[in-house]
C-alpha cells in the first residue's frame, strides 16, 4: 500500500528548481558539509539515536538529575568524538544543534578556551588549553552575578592580591556578588574563568579574567571556601547545570591572573595595555558570532519541521471538487513559511561576511593593528541580538504553523523554541545605538557609515525611489532602501538626542528618553549590513556554482528585502516609510512582487530546508522526519511514552493514578450529600 505521506513528501522534493545537496554545498562548503553529515551519523550511532522509530531518549520521563544524567552522558559523546576524530563539528552544537552550552562539557570550547586563548600570555595559553581541549579538566565561564547581569561593570566579586603570599583571595563580599547561572558550574566543572575586580593595594582596579580550580580532581569536592550547586529547572538547558557560586577567601596563585593585556609582578605593581577593556571583552566577539550561527540553525531546524509538517497535514479544500488540501497551499502559511525560509538563509551568509570580518580583526591585532575593534564588536552585536530575535521570533511562529502538533514535546518545538530564546538574554549588550550616535559626533563618519552622507539632510531631503514594478526586486534597489531608512533615521535620532542634550538632559538621560528610535536606527544599520552581505556573498559563490541555486538565492534576498519593506506582518515595516521615499504606490507594487516571488518559491520549501541537512535524529521531531511518514512517527513514539509502556503492563490501567486518585475519587463516601447519582 502506498504511503500517502510519503508520496507527498517524495513529490513535494521532486518539485524543486535545485538540487539540495548543491544547495547545502553552496550554504556550508562541500567539505563542511561532509564533515557535518559524517559526524552526527558517528554520534548518532554511538547514542543509539539513529533508529528514527524509537522514541528519543529526551522524550523520556526525567526529573532534574535524570535530565542532567542525560545531557553528561550524551555531552561525553559529544565531546570525545571531537577529540578522538580531531573533529570540530560540535564545538559549538550540540547533538541536537542547540548552542553548545546546552551541554555540561559545552562552555569548554565556546566560553573558556576562547578566552584563555584571547586572555591568556603564551605560557598561561600553553599550561591551560591543552589539558582542557583534551578534557582532562572541565571549563566554565562565570561572570554574572545575582545583582549584576547585562552591567559587567557592576560586578562585586573581589580578587584581592596578598603580596605575602603572592596570592589573590578570591571572595564574595555580599549576596548580590553570589555567581548565579554560568553553565556547567554547579556540579560538573572543575575550573572557571571568574571574571572579579581586582583590588591592589586597596585600590579597585575593575574587573579581571582569573583560572580558577574550583574542584578537587581527585574527590570531585568543592575546593574549601566554595559552595557550589545547581540553580535548577529551566525553561529549556536542562542537560546542564547552570550554577551558582560562593567563594569565601578562596587563595589562588598570582599567576592565575589572565595576564596578555595586564600584569601583576611580585612585588604587586600593575602594567596594563591602555585597550585593555576593549581586548578584554573582545574574546566575547567570537562568542557572539557563534551564538548568532546556532541561533540561525535552531530557527532553520524549527523551519525545517513546519515545511516537512505542512507538505503532508491536509486540512480543508481549494479545490472545487472538494479534494483535501495541504495546508503549504494556503497563502497564509507559506507566506509565513518562505518569508522566515528566507531570513535563515539570509541570517547564514550575513554570518559569514561577519564571520570574515572578525577573522579579519584577529589577523590585524596579531600585528597590533586594532582599528577595526569599534567597528567589529558593533556589528557582532548587532548581528547577534537580529539573528537572535529573528531565531526566536521564527521558531515560535513555526511552531504555531503546527497547529496543536507543534504544542506537543515531540514534535521538538518546545525545546528548540525555549532554548533558541535563551540565546537573546545573554550576551545581551546592544552596542550598535551608540556606537552610532558616536559616529556622528566624531568628525569624519566611520567607514562603515559613510554610505550615510548621501542623505546629508533629514527634513528638506524630499527623494523618492526611482525603482517600480519587477524593478523592486533588483538587490541595488532594495540597498538603496534600507541605506536610506538606516541613514535617516540615524541621522534623526542623534538631532533627537543632541537637542535633548541642548535641553539639559546628560548624554544617558537624552539615549534614554530616544531609546526607541535609536533601537529603530540600530536595527536599520544592522539590516542594511545583513542585506549587503547577503547579496556579497551570493556574488562571491564559486563560478561552479549552478545557475538554479544562484536563482534561488537570489529570490530569497529579494524576499527578505522586500518583506521587510512591505509586509504587513513585519514589525519594522513602518519604519521605511519616513521622509516619503516609498509611496504608497511603492508597496503596491512591492507586494504585487512578494506575491509572485512566493509562489515561484513554493515548489522550492522542501528542497530549501533539506538544504540545511539535518538528520532526523538531531531534530528529535515526530512531524519533522525526512520521509514524511509522520502520522506512523508520532503513533509509534506516543505508544513509546514512559507513562504508556507503564499502563500497557497493567493491562492500560496507570496504576499509580488509579491507586492514588482516581478511585478514591470515584469511591468517595457522598452519604453527607444529597446525592442521587448511583451507577
Ligand atoms: C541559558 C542561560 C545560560 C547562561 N550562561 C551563563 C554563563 O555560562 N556564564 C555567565 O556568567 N552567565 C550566564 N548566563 C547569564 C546571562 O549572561 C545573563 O542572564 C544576562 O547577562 C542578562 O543578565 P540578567 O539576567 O541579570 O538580566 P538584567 O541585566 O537584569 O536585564 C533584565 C532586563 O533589563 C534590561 N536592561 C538591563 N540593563 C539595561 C540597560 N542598561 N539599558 C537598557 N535595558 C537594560 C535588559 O535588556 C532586560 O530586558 C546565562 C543565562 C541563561 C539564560
């Protein structure tokens, strides 16, 4: 008999104008790619994962500590498979492509090698990141506090250098210095990087990057003068252990100061590099770019489900003879779909020239060149809180394209959108608004901002797109767009808050008082970036590169441009309309093009998200599979469920329910009732 599912799901990847594997290629590189495909197949393997009909092992019943048992189990997969294969495909994911620090061993690569690397002198790099690259020691970073979050500054925790003994004490002087929720902290590390002010002298010098043993190697025990313990259940994360700690004059060697860009000698005087501040936080650049790539996935991954979901989930007709419909067809869910298809590719190659950027930066400070270090950790910010916001937004929105499915555990949505929404809270900072409003005020506009003297004026600037009808879809047009709206409206909120400034007002009080239009401009400058790098990226494909997937991405970067623009579904569409350079007649003809583009792009959805290649073991969905076979998938793992397999043992009764509850509650004694009701 044949598969009705199946047949469509077959059909649906049949309809493609590309191939997908040339796609996940163009998207990854064809290496990556292999490496990407060879990996999770030996992980899959070796957790037993692969069998797409057995219910996945986080589908189980667990209470906290089984759920941390998981995630160490699958997170010692993980990370031995990187070492054993010299591997780094999962660096930065997890089996199930979540961020890597979803998992007890993930902060190792993502938050505590980077930094030392960044951080550390040549001896100190030397001493550390072999032992933890090699697992032989377990890495955390701790920075936040209970009364300080997104204000590093604020931190409390003290480092107080004892030149007896050659020692910093380590010690948190009050409640609110109580280190809450660095990942892998509360039972499994044994090393930290603590970010603490350092105090010579009695002088408080800011704050510092110190290694810190937290852990006995031999006993496991919280090293005397640490408590140390787990912060609980989570909306998502739960297969680690975000952590608290307290440290109550804990000695650590001198030498234990991160000490590239600042020194502390013997005798206790202190050396720094003037840029110290900006190079110390530098190794969060890297952290950000690589938050905004897993944030891309995640939201690909959510994508990836909904476009297989809505391919074979049939619900009411189109058509006149009554013949059920899939709901891909209806304009409101592929609308949705293809517009959210196009912002995760165009979030991937935005990465990528980002990405580039800051390797670029890398290089140059290795020459002690750091020019480009405003500029960077501006647009990792920035690109960073979009792809986040974008991820989040995306992912919940796929789910609700699943209709009650989507609200199931196994359908995957519940722990790819709570745990992509994580990714905006930390690394939070936003430095783009600023960093903007500096620009003005400096005498020659930062390179990157230079495209803004073309729109010199705000008020009198009367210009009007000269663009109409297929013409909108051209990439040249659509930058023009958004250079204009990033540079107009930049322009209108430094004259906002220098006259708030004039008024009275300190700088802080007039950026807050414009908060919302310099959260406006930031998110323009950032989109006219991502725009301009897409549309750089496409042109840089190899010139192997087939002509089709050239085509499709090509649409995908008129879509996302023109959607932004025009959709009435977009939160910042309102914001292209000051000044009167797009008319009305402009989204007319612009939705007229969206229009078009949707339906030529339709044929492609399934093609686009096979693209991404995710295994279905990695997307751990009862609707998400490759083959389209969902309805046996969800039967299959529902029957599978812990409380299922339990009752089918007693005959389907849950006995513990029965016991406890439901026939005390059927038995009860009602004789002080007037109660007529007898079976
Ligand atoms: C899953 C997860 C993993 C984490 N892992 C780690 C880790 O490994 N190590 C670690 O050290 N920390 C970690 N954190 C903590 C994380 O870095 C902080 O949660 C984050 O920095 C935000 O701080 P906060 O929670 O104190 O929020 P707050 O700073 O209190 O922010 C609350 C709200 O106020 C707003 N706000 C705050 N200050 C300003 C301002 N100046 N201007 C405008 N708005 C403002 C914020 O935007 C936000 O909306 C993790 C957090 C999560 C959720």
């Amino acid at each position: 008999m044949t598969n009705r599912n199946v047949q469509a799901m077959d059909e649906a990847r049949r309809s493609a104008s590309f191939d997908s594997k040339k796609m996940a290629e163009a998207i990854y590189g064809r290496e990556e790619h292999n490496r990407h495909i060879t990996a999770f197949q030996r992980v899959e393997q070796a957790l037993d994962t692969a069998d797409n009909m057995k219910l996945p092992p986080c589908y189980r019943d667990m209470n906290r500590q089984e759920l941390l048992l998981e995630g160490l189990r699958t997170g010692k997969v993980v990370y031995e498979d990187g070492v054993d294969n010299n591997c780094g495909v999962f660096e930065y994911v997890t089996h199930h492509g979540s961020l890597a620090n979803a998992s007890p061993f993930g902060l190792m690569r993502f938050l505590f090698i980077p930094p030392v690397k960044q951080l550390g002198t040549d001896e100190q790099i030397a001493q550390w990141v072999p032992l933890a690259e090699a697992g032989k020691i377990i890495g955390s970073y701790t920075q936040t506090e209970l009364g300080h979050g997104t204000q590093v500054r604020g931190i409390e925790t003290t480092a107080t250098f004892d030149k007896e003994t050659d020692e910093f004490v380590i010690h948190s002087p009050t409640l609110s210095s109580t280190k809450y929720w660095p990942g892998g902290l509360g039972v499994v590390s044994t090393h930290t990087l603590l970010m603490a002010r350092m105090i010579l002298d009695g002088k408080d010098l800011g704050v510092h990057a110190f290694i810190m043993q937290i852990r006995s190697l031999d006993n496991f025990k919280p090293l005397p003068g640490i408590e140390l313990g787990d912060i609980g259940m989570k909306m998502a994360y739960n297969g680690t252990d975000n952590g608290y700690a307290i440290f109550n004059h804990v000695r650590i060697p001198r030498t234990n100061l991160l000490m590239r860009h600042c020194q502390v000698a013997r005798d206790g005087s202190y050396t720094s590099n003037p840029l110290r501040q900006k190079l110390a936080f530098g190794g969060m650049l890297s952290g950000r770019g690589i938050i905004a790539r897993a944030a891309t996935f995640q939201l690909a991954q959510a994508l990836t489900i909904t476009t297989r979901y809505s391919v074979i989930r049939q619900q009411g007709t189109l058509s006149p003879l009554g013949e059920p419909t899939a709901i891909i067809a209806y304009k409101h869910q592929h609308s949705r779909l293809l517009s959210l298809i196009a912002k995760s590719y165009i979030s991937l190659l935005a990465w990528k020239s980002a990405n580039a950027a800051s390797a670029d930066l890398k290089s140059r400070q290795e020459r002690g060149d750091h020019s480009t270090l405003p500029y960077i950790h501006m647009l990792m910010c920035g690109l960073k809180a979009w792809s986040t916001q974008t991820a989040a937004d995306g992912a919940e929105e796929a789910r609700k394209m699943c209709g009650g499915y989507g609200y199931l555990a196994i359908s995957g949505f519940p722990e790819i959108a709570a745990s992509v929404t994580a990714t905006c809270t930390f690394e939070g900072e936003n430095f783009v608004a600023k960093y903007l409003l500096k620009g003005f005020d400096a005498k020659k506009l930062p390179a990157d901002m230079a495209y803004m003297s073309e729109y010199e004026t705000v008020a009198e600037d009367k210009e009007v797109c000269c663009a109409a009808g297929e013409d909108l879809l051209a990439h040249d047009a659509l930058q023009e767009i958004f250079d204009y709206r990033a540079a107009t409206s930049a322009r209108e909120v430094h004259e906002a808050v220098k006259a708030s400034e004039r008024a009275g007002k300190s700088r802080l009080e007039a950026e807050n008082t414009h908060a919302l239009q310099l959260h406006v401009a930031a998110r323009a400058h950032i989109e006219r970036f991502i725009l301009s790098a897409a549309v750089w990226q496409l042109n840089c494909l190899p010139a192997a590169t087939p002509s089709a997937i050239k085509t499709v991405l090509g649409r995908l970067i008129s879509l996302f441009g023109l959607t932004a623009i025009a959709s009435p579904l977009e939160p910042f569409a309102s914001s292209f309309l000051g000044y009167g350079y797009i008319t009305s007649s402009h989204l007319k003809d612009m939705q007229k093009q969206i229009d078009d583009l949707l339906e030529v792009l339709l044929p492609d959805a399934i093609a686009l998200t096979d693209a991404w290649s995710f295994s279905d073991a990695s997307l751990a969905s009862a609707l998400g599979c490759a083959d389209g076979d969902i309805c046996a998938r969800l039967l299959a793992w529902t029957r599978q469920l812990p409380i299922n397999v339990e009752a089918a043992k007693n005959g389907g009764v849950f006995k513990k329910g029965w016991e406890e509850n439901i026939r005390p509650f059927l038995n009860r004694d009602l004789s002080h009732l007037d109660v007529k009701a007898k079976l």
